[in-house]
C-alpha cells in the first residue's frame, strides 16, 4: 500500500494536494514516447506519477519512466511546473484532488522498453506532427509547451 492510499483511509474522498511529475522522452528521431492508458480508457499521455514520501520531484520521474516501460534516462530538464484550480481532478469513485505536476523531457532512454500491463495498454513514439488526438488535456497542455519552447531548439541542435 502507498502513500496515498494510506491518506485516503484517513481523510476519504476530501480534497488533497497531490504531487507528480512526468517526462517527456525524445528519441534520437526526434520523436515524443507516449503512453496510452487503461485509465482514461484508451485516452494518450505521458509517462509519470505521483509522488511517495521522501522522493524528489527527478526521482519520480526516473522511477515512474522505469516501472512505466523499463526505460532510464540520464539527464532531466525542467519543462515547468504546472498547478491551480484547473488541475483539480474529481475521480470517478469520489476522490477529489489537486495536482501539482512538474515536468521534465530527456533526450533518449536507455534499455529495452517493456510495457507495464497493468496501467497501459501501449507505448508508441510518434513525430511531433503526427500526435494522436486524444491526450489527456494537462498532458497536451505540456507537450504544447514542451514543443513550443524547447524543440524547435533540440531540431536545430541534432
């Protein structure tokens, strides 16, 4: 049992602070890894999770991507943090959150990618201008931004 389930049992379905974090993973064609998830059925996102006690922010991340799809990445760089009311999040069996979410991206992963069956359903990378339509809303909030501010720069760069 994890952290949050403890809180739950303590607190119910009453509003908490949650953090997390996800990383977006560009590989050496430039493209995004993306998951698609059990949960929203069928809906895409990126790759992360949310935080357990004594954890940084890179240390979720790292520890999500690698439990996610067996991948490791070496360096993080922040893409930004996102929080406020529009990240509240009302879960179907009651639980009422608000998550703060930071982001990263790495450029390439290391080790053969293995999907977790458990939350997804797949992994896929796709070229920026190819991206599925149906991304989780905050997740396409940052992929928006990611794309926006850092990778016209890693396309020049590579």
């Amino acid at each position: 049992m994890g952290y949050i389930e403890d809180l739950r049992k303590v607190v119910g379905h009453r509003p908490l602070i949650f953090v997390g974090s996800v990383i977006v993973v560009v590989d050496e064609q430039g493209r995004l890894l993306l998951q698609q998830r059990k949960f929203p059925e069928g809906a895409w996102g990126i790759p992360g999770g949310l935080m357990e006690l004594g954890e940084s922010t890179e240390e979720v991340a790292r520890r999500e991507l690698f439990e996610e799809t067996r991948l490791r990445v070496d360096e993080l760089t922040l893409i930004n943090v996102y929080s406020g009311h529009e990240h509240f999040i009302r879960a179907a069996n009651g639980d009422e959150f608000y998550v703060v979410t930071t982001a990263y991206y790495a450029e390439g992963a290391i080790g053969e990618l293995v999907v977790d069956q458990a939350e997804s359903i797949t992994f896929t990378y796709f070229h920026p201008d190819e991206l599925p339509e149906n991304i989780v809303k905050s997740h396409k909030e940052i992929l928006d931004e990611f794309l926006l501010k850092h990778y016209s720069f890693l396309s020049a760069v590579n």
